[in-house]
C-alpha cells in the first residue's frame, strides 16, 4: 500500500500495529487522513478482514467522511466495516441483546424534549409540586448521574438538600417510567450495553470476537461510559488505536473527562505514543494564537504545533462597544472580504458561546439580506409537525410509548382531550394494562358518543399500522398513514404561510424515509426512526448551501471555513 503521501510521524503512527496506539494529533494535523490509512493499511495487510473492524467517530458526518475515505482507499465501494458513533454502536448493540434487561428491540430513543414530557408526568404524579423544581433541571441532574455512572442509591448518598434529595426521587421513578415505555435517553444508550456485558460475560465475549481492531476518534471527549465501553471491549485483545487531542477537549460540561486521554497508558500499558504537529489547514499566525491561550491549560501533553502553510496574515481584533455594534462590524469585514478576495457567503462563519448571543447578529444579517444558517437552532426533526409525524410512527413500532400517544391522540384533532386521557390513564393502572390498550373499550370510563368513537378508531387505526409493519415497506407505510390521517389535508385546510411550511415540512419527511430505504433496502421503520434520532445539529447541516454559518464555538468542531469570525469574546 502506498504511503507516500504522509509524513514521517503519520506514516509511523498508521504502520504501528503490535501494540495498543495513542495518537496525540494537533488541530489540523490530518488524524481523519491517518485513521482512515490506518484502517486501509490494516486491511491491506491481511491482518484484519473489514467485519473485524470497529471504528467510532464523534459525529454521523465524521463517520460518513470516514467510511468514504477508506472506501477510496481500498478502492472497493461495498465494504462491510463498522463505523459509527458511540451512541450507534450502541444502539446496535441493544437491538441484538437489550432482552436481557426487559425491553424489547423495538424500544424508543427518547430525546431531550420527550424526557422532559416524560418528567412532566412522572412528577405529576409523585405529587412534586409544581414550579419547585423544573423538569428541564431535573433532566440535567439525572443526565449528569448517568454520564457519571451513579445509580439512584449513589446518587442518595450524595444528596444534600431537600431538593437533591427530591430529585434522587424523581431520577428511580423517571428509570422507572421509561422502562414502562420500553424508551431509553441517550444515557441509557451508552449505559446499558455496559450493564449487560457485567452481568452477561458470554455476550461480551462475542462482541470482543466481532471486534477484533478499535479505533476511536476525538478520544478527549469521551465520558466515564464510553471510556469503560472501549477499555472492556479492547482489554483482552489490545488491538486498539485511539486519536485526540487534550488541547481540544471542550466537553467537560457534558461528562467528558480529559484524563481518559492522558492516562490512556495506565489503560493500556505498552502503549505506543505519536504525536502529529504538522498543521495542514491554519497559519502560524493562528497556531501562535491559539497556542498562547492554551498553553494555560494545567494538564495538558507537550506538544508545538507548525504550520505547513506558512505565516499567513495577523489576525484582526475588532474592539466595539457594544453587541450591535459588533455585529454591524461583522458585516463590514465580510462584505470587504467578499470585494477584495471574491468570497462567496459560505466561506464564511460566525462563532459564539452560547444562542443566545445570535440575536444582534441575526438582527445585522437581515437588515442587510445577508443569508445565514444558524446550526443548532430549531432543528428539522424538532419541529411540532415533524415530531407529530414521527410520533405516530414511533408509537406504532412501540406500543407501549406513552408519550407519543399523548403527543398524537388528539392530532389531527379528534375531539379527545387532556381529561379523557386522564380517565383512560386511571382505567390502565385499575386494569393493570397498556394505556394503549384500554383506548379500545371506552365504556367502563364512561366515555361516550364521539369520544367513544374517536378513541376505538385512533386505537384501531395504530393497531392497523403496527400489524402492517413486517408487511409492506416503511416508505409505503408512512404514506399510507399520512392519507388515512389527512395529515395533510389538516394544514392545506388552514390556509396560512405557516401551515403551508407545515404541510411541505411533512412532505419532507415523507422524501427523507424514501431517501433512507433507497440507501438502505430492506430495513425497518424503527431503523429509519433510529438514525433519526441520532442525528446532530451538525448532521442537519449542507456546507453546499450559499449561506454564512452561525454556531456555538462547540457545533464548530471539526469544521473548516477560510474566513472566520469570533464573536463575543469579553464573555
């Protein structure tokens, strides 16, 4: 296999191969380019065939780079690896052997705003009283027990105040809660494969025998989770090579712990150690820069990166006296660039710390019809009548999925509301049933005339769907339920620019399961509602488009642009 085309440390770094493998590699340094010849090489060399391959990237994107590099590397197009993101893999993981744990394979993937649904009604009815703890809080408590590997009695334990200690509360009952929905967050995901390999040996052992070669990208921001997924899967066989850089660890605040990386040694002793310093895609300029600010960093490895592409020009340091005027002074910048160096708008991006700092920019964008995209805004796949959409289909696949049949029961609308839910609620924990399943005989709540008829025929027609799902394709499934639902006879009905948006935003979706079964022939529904739900902001996102980018400095990651700018930084 030719490697030529690298330098002499990503040469070495690729070619090493009888030991377990740290990469420490620089902003720019080309580690996506040495991961995929690493992969090549290894196949090259016979010792590995593709199936034995699994490689974890940080973002869908990334995995798609990836696999499309190896592919042209090893120049066969239809090749078997497993490449994917933590959250993916694991996945995969639970819809072979999550049995184990009392959840069925077509269990849902519930995100952010479905959780905090579910909290809504979970303490509703502990009886929390309201206002006294939001739900979105004790999302983000939970979620920081679970990126720590706490269970409840460990989270107890630590608990000071009454309102800890209430949310300690909230967090077994919520666990409790999802496993009746046959539902996990995102936690869940890297969480539960862990469980089932501590309690099942024999089922460890076969992924360790399926996975024969790891690698992991972005290293430094792997949480406590992910770390023990990687070590318990690689410890027996060592063949492992992972690649980050501690200077670009920014997800702390999410669980990530930098230690992962520089102790990677005491993981796995006899490690290999390379470290890639040639900066293929910034000036000095910018490396001196950005070396300046995090050289500060008290654990940190050695490392001085150059850039091959020369000094290039000083950065420009724009000081204004407020935000207005910032983003006033944005524009001006861009529009000379686009006149001196003939930019077009999507050489361009705009960073800042958090959404909220968008506004003045946005403000500044439209006045001057300059278009802009913002990732990490409202997300196509957040939006109410997507979500209504998949919420059928996802209670359809899932029965059991309370929460998308509160979200859909009443929509279109049918005449069903919050009150006649609540009756059937009642009905379901007196009987000891599914909600689902008492939707069908109304007349023990006393539930009459239309209502009556509304819930048997939204019962019947899920029934309908959930027994039609072996036997015609998704694609066909979901137009068949958007007809008998007049989804989209409901927003034509309506008649304004907003509703007109809705109508072609469902249109899209019905595109995006056709888009999906075409790439994937003979796939399900729940596999089209799982790639779904794993998408990023950044996966949303069409670098194509003539548009300036707007995002936080984290959904940057990994990305390049020619001119960027930095807003906001006195904050």
């Amino acid at each position: 296999m030719d490697l030529t085309s690298l330098n002499n440390n990503q040469r070495a770094a690729v070619e090493a191969v009888n030991n377990p493998v740290l990469i420490f590699a620089g902003a720019g340094s080309g580690k996506t380019r040495v991961l995929a010849y690493k992969i090549a090489y290894l196949l090259d060399q016979g010792i590995v065939v593709p199936e034995d391959v699994l490689a974890v990237t940080f973002t869908n994107k990334a995995a798609v780079v990836m696999r499309e590099r190896v592919t042209r590397l090893i120049k066969e197009k239809h090749v078997p690896l497993n490449i994917g993101t933590f959250h993916s893999i694991c996945a995969r993981i639970l819809r072979n052997d999550i049995k184990h744990l009392g959840f069925t394979s077509d269990f849902a993937i519930y995100d952010a705003t479905d959780q905090v649904a579910l909290l809504k009604v979970v303490m509703a009815d502990m009886g929390v009283p309201k206002n006294s703890i939001m739900p979105k809080t004790a999302r983000n408590r939970i979620s920081y027990y679970k990126n720590k590997l706490i269970a409840h009695d460990g989270a107890m334990k630590t608990a000071r105040t009454v309102q800890d200690r209430t949310i300690v509360d909230i967090y077994k009952v919520y666990q409790k809660a999802l496993k009746e929905n046959n539902a996990l967050d995102f936690d869940d995901l890297l969480n539960y494969p862990l469980e089932i390999f501590e309690d099942h040996p024999k089922i460890l052992g076969k992924y360790r025998k399926k996975w024969k070669y790891i690698l992991v990208d972005e290293y430094q921001d792997t949480n406590r989770a992910q770390f023990l997924l990687v070590k318990i899967l690689a410890e027996k066989h060592k063949q492992i090579c992972v690649v980050g850089d501690d200077d670009q660890s920014i997800y702390g605040w999410r669980g990530a712990d930098i230690r992962n990386i520089l102790d990677f040694g005491k993981a796995f002793p006899n490690c290999e150690v390379f470290t890639l310093e040639n900066n293929y895609r910034s000036t000095q300029q910018i490396l001196t820069a950005a070396t300046a600010v995090v050289e500060n960093n008290k654990d940190r490895a050695d490392k001085n990166l150059s850039a091959i592409n020369g000094e290039g020009e000083n950065l420009g340091l724009i000081e204004t006296h407020d935000e207005t005027e910032e983003a006033d002074a944005v524009i001006s910048a861009l529009e000379k660039e686009i006149k001196i160096n003939k930019r077009t708008f999507n050489d361009f991006a705009v960073l800042y710390r958090t959404n909220v700092q968008s506004r003045a920019l946005e403000d500044s964008f439209l006045r001057n019809g300059i278009p802009y995209k913002i990732v990490g805004g409202t997300r196509f796949y957040a939006r109410k009548e997507v979500k209504d959409l998949l919420g059928y289909l996802r209670l359809i696949v899932n029965l059991k999925d309370t929460i998308s049949l509160r979200r859909v029961i009443n929509f279109p609308p049918r005449g069903i509301g919050l009150k006649t839910v609540d009756k059937c609620v009642l009905q379901a924990t007196k009987d000891k049933k599914e909600l689902f399943d008492v939707l069908n005989n109304p007349e023990p709540m006393n539930i009459r005339g239309k209502q009556n008829e509304s819930l048997v025929k939204f019962h019947d027609l899920i029934k309908k769907y959930n027994d039609l799902l072996t036997k015609i394709n998704a694609s066909e499934l979901v137009r068949a339920l958007v007809d008998e639902t007049e989804m989209l006879k409901y927003y034509k009905r309506q008649d304004t620019i907003q509703d007109q948006e809705r109508y072609a935003n469902v249109m899209e979706v019905l595109n995006s399961v056709d888009d999906f079964m075409e790439r994937n022939p003979g796939s399900l529904l729940h596999d089209f509602l799982e790639e779904v739900s794993l998408l990023t902001d950044i996966d949303e996102w069409n670098e194509d488009e003539n548009h300036v980018t707007m995002m936080t400095v984290h959904s940057a990651k990994g990305l390049e642009f020619p001119v960027v700018f930095v807003t906001g930084l006195e904050d």
